[in-house]
C-alpha cells in the first residue's frame, strides 16, 4: 500500500507515518500543502491513498482535494481527510468535493486502521 500525507504540520506527519508504519504500511510519501502534494503525485505511480488536512498555507487541502478529483488520472485515489475542521457544513463540502472519507483529529490508530481497511 503506498500513502500520501498531506499536512502542514511536520509533527502530524511523523505521528501518522508512525501510526502507518505500526500498521505495516511503510511506502508513504510527505508534502507539506497542497502544492507539493500535487507534484509528488504527478511523480508518483499507483498511490493508493492520500491522508489530506484541510488548513494548510500555501494550497489548502480542499483547493488541493477538487484539483486532485478534476484529473481522472487519479480517480482510482482513495481520499481521506484528516483535519480539525468538525463541523457539519465542512464535512460535507469535503465529501461532495470528492473525499472517500473523513477523520477528524484527533484520532486514534484504530480510527485509520478502520479507514483504511486494514
């Protein structure tokens, strides 16, 4: 299984990776915003997930998220937001905006084991 995680926040990353990794996921990729997770995946083949945060500088995760389901060369990515944004309105929006699915931080291993039907 191979990962993108895409989130602003370096010490996110190291606990997912760190959650993956226990999980016996170990082909995973980082970008700091949107921007950068769109050129790894332009240089990347065959990711399986993406494990995107909505409040990034540069290109938040949502800009990143319709930029990602306007290329149908990525459609077989499963998208799973993993962010602090729990209203409502905000999860809906990700999810008719093309998310498979939505975590809100924070979470716990199981919570991404059970997303990523592991």
């Amino acid at each position: 299984m191979r990962i993108l995680l895409v989130d602003d926040s370096s010490t996110m990353r190291r606990i997912q990776k760190t959650q993956l990794n226990n999980l016996g996921v170990t082909d995973i990729f980082e970008a700091g915003n949107g921007e950068e997770g769109l050129e790894i995946l332009a240089n990347t083949t065959a990711l399986d997930y993406i494990l995107l945060d909505w409040n990034m500088p540069v290109m938040d995760g949502i800009t990143f998220l319709k930029k990602v389901r306007g290329n149908g060369a990525y459609a077989g990515i499963k998208i799973i937001m993993c962010t602090s944004e729990s209203e409502k309105t905000r999860v809906i929006e990700a999810l008719k905006s093309g998310a498979n699915d939505y975590i809100i931080k924070p979470f716990t291993p199981d919570a991404i084991k059970e997303k990523l039907k592991l």
